[in-house]
C-alpha cells in the first residue's frame, strides 16, 4: 500500500469512530453494513473509493473499527449500538451493603457494572466524580501492569472492581436501602429508590427482553456468549424504552429470565 493512501486509509480509522458514533446515536442501531451503506450514500467514503477500495475494503474498515472502540456492542443479531446512547436515561438499582457505605464505594457487580461499560470516570450530578478502582495487592502480576499504566490501586475496592466518588457522595443512602443510578449524558446521579416496592420484582417486559436477548447470543451448550451486562445492552438495543424508571435490578432478573451467572458464565437453566 502507497504511502499516502496508508495515511489516508489511518486518517478515516481515526475519524470514523467518531462518525458511526454519531450515525447510530441518531438513528439507533444498524449493521455493519448498513452502516457502511449510509456513510457510502452521504459521501464520506468518497477519497477512499477514489483510490480504488471497493464496498468490501469499506465494509471491512467499519467493522474493524466498532470492533475495536469499547464504545460500541454488537447485538447477537449483529446490530452494532453506540454504548452511551444505549444507557442515556436508563436506570439502574442495587440495594446498597453496610460495606459499600463504610468503604464509600459501589461495587460493580451485576446490578452496576453497566454503567461503567464502555468508561472508567464520570463526572457526578451532586459534583466531583467516581472513577472504577481495583484492588491489585493479592495479584502482583497485575499491580505491576496497572502500575505502568498509571492505575491506582485501592484498597477498598471489590474483587470485581468499584466505583469510589469523593468524600459523602453516598450520603442519603442506608444499608440495605435502594438506590437508583443512571447517566444523562456523562454525568452520573445516585439517589434513593423513591419507592421500593417498585423494585422488589421484576418487571415482566424486562424479564422477556433479557431472556430473548440470550436467545439472540451464541450459544456453546448451557453457556451464553458474554454476561449479564451484554444481555442487557442486547435487550436495550431492541427496546430503548426499557428501565426508564426504577424498576427490579439486574441480578434479580436472571433467574425468572431463565439464566444463572457464577461470576465467570453466563448459563442458561434448563
């Protein structure tokens, strides 16, 4: 490949994420290639096709890029969904532990490891910001790694990873109380669960989009591709309307949908 047209070819790389972003947080979820279609149509791709790539180069850059961005989810039905998009407005709730209050921190389980899906830091509604911390004491040969990466460790952090904000962020909250958490834009709000009737069952609709959303995924015996939080993305880019209120969590929505998570696999039950 001539020089300038691998410079031209790294130049779309570097711009078209930002592109299909933008694409599918208007549009909602697309193909490949349908992606690869409308940006073909609208001209974007125009000094590509001047220099010989044809719709499968073009096809193959898109789907190089949305597999590479963090920011993007494939549907199992091979929909690709901008992640930001997908959690705008949702809500999300967990019962809060005694330890998450003493250490100030929300571990990232089931229940909220989507939120930080495609992110590590979000600016807080009530000010500052929470950022995922780990604790890598008990796995040197990971301390080291973070440590060159410029991760810090934190003691109070859960095995699988927590989200600690500034001092008195949880404040409002009591063990064993509700929570419900959600993104607007960038910008992450923790409050009490209003009512927490409305979260002691699963909603039935939710129930049926993650149970379908595991049909969807491949399938290797019992085992489900991915876990809890890619079912979930999978069922809300087949139905953006789901969790826009507080509603059971997702730890309590496997079960009745059929599926068990062991912390590694996600089963269906049979």
């Amino acid at each position: 490949m001539p020089s300038d047209v691998a410079t031209l070819e790294a130049r779309f790389e570097a711009e078209l994420g930002p592109l299909v972003a933008t694409l599918l947080g208007v549009v909602g979820p697309m193909s490949t290639h349908r992606i690869t279609v409308v940006l073909q149509r609208a001209g974007h791709f125009a000094p590509l096709v001047a220099e010989g790539y044809d719709d499968g180069d073009l096809h193959g850059l898109v789907e190089w890029v949305v597999d590479d961005e963090q920011v993007f989810f494939a549907t199992g039905d091979d929909l690709v969904a901008h992640v930001p998009t997908l959690l705008d407005g949702v809500v999300l709730t967990h019962r809060v532990t005694a330890s998450e209050l003493d250490r100030e921190v929300l571990d990232l389980g089931v229940d909220l490891a989507p939120l930080v899906r495609c992110r590590s830091r979000l600016p807080l509604l009530c000010g500052g910001g929470a950022e995922v911390r780990h604790d890598w004491s008990a796995r040197p040969e990971l301390a080291r790694v973070a440590s060159d990466l410029g991760l810090p460790t934190d003691a109070r952090a859960a095995p699988e990873g927590s989200l600690v904000g500034p001092p008195g962020w949880l404040a409002g909250l009591v063990a064993e109380g509700w929570l419900a958490a959600g993104c607007r834009g960038d910008t992450l709000a923790v409050a009490p669960v209003a009512d927490p009737r409305a979260v002691t069952s699963p909603h039935p609709a939710l129930v049926e989009a993650v149970a379908g959303a595991a049909e969807r995924r491949s399938v290797v015996g019992d085992e489900v591709d991915g876990g809890p939080t890619d079912v979930l993305l999978d069922a809300l880019a087949h139905d953006p309307a789901l969790l826009r209120s507080p509603t059971a969590p997702l730890s309590l929505v496997l079960g009745p949908a059929g599926l068990s998570w062991d912390g590694d696999t996600l089963r269906r039950r049979r």
